[in-house]
C-alpha cells in the first residue's frame, strides 16, 4: 500500500551497518549466545578469541542477522564451553582468509571524512559557508554530508 509508505515515512532513521560499529559486535554475540543457549539448553559460555577475530574481520553483508544466524549455528555445533572459528560457517571463514591483513586499524573512508568535516568546521568557528569552501564543496553538499554523517 502506497499510502502505509506515506505514513510510515515521517523521518527516516539511519542505522550504520554492523561493520562501521564493530564495537556491538560483541555485546550482539552476548546477547544472542545467552539467546540461543536457553532455547536450545546448551552450556556454551563464550566466544573464543579466534571465533571474535573472524567476526572483527568479516564485513557482514547481511548485518546483524548475519551474526545472529552465524551464532545460532555455532551453538547449534558446539559440544564445549566454547565457540571456536569451526564452528562458524565456511564462508565467513574463507572471507576473513582472503581479505588483505592491514597492520593497526585503519579507518573507513566515512570516519576519515567525519573526522576530517568536524576540524574543518572546528577550525571555522562552526562557519559552514566557510567550511565549504575550504572543502571544496558547495554549502548544499556539506548539509548533505552533515545530515548523512549524523554531524
């Protein structure tokens, strides 16, 4: 129904996908381990170190119910205490192997971009005319930028 859109769409709410806040990657995999090991009456208590890269590493294209799937068949799996990196599907598994090992952390180009708008900005007193231009954008495009980057 066209009108549901209408009325459904009063604000749009802008999630960021689960690899730009890999900080809830642990808190999900608590909360879907305790979710999971009641439902099926398993004694799993944590993650391993190994089965944490991975998801650190993983991009998660299908986001947190990616992680969530992926739990729940580790759990499934699981005979110990523990979830180890077998236990997590093969493709997640491949993905992190083939993906290029960078040393440190090195932010995304939207982190870059957020933080490099806010010292602009700082630098302006707030001035955002002035802020565009040393940006090299028009005022309209760092609007855009300010209200896409949640700034």
């Amino acid at each position: 129904r066209e009108d549901l859109y209408y009325r459904l769409n009063v604000f749009t709410l802008r999630i960021p996908p689960l690899r730009d806040r890999l900080d809830d990657i642990p808190l999900f995999c608590r909360y879907f381990l305790d979710k999971y090991t009641r439902e099926f009456g398993k004694q799993v208590e944590r993650v391993s170190e190994g089965a944490m890269s991975v998801f650190m590493r993983y991009s998660f294209p299908g986001n947190v119910r990616e992680l969530e799937n992926a739990m729940e068949r580790a759990i499934v799996l699981c005979d110990g205490p523990e979830i180890l990196p077998e236990h997590l599907p093969l493709r997640m598994l491949d993905a992190v192997r083939r993906a290029p090992e960078h040393s440190g952390d090195l932010p995304t180009l939207a982190q870059v971009e957020t933080r490099y708008i806010r010292e602009v900005l700082e630098k302006t007193g707030g001035n955002k005319a002035r802020a565009a231009r040393i940006l090299g954008i028009d005022r309209s495009s760092l609007w855009r930028k300010l209200k896409n980057l949640s700034l």
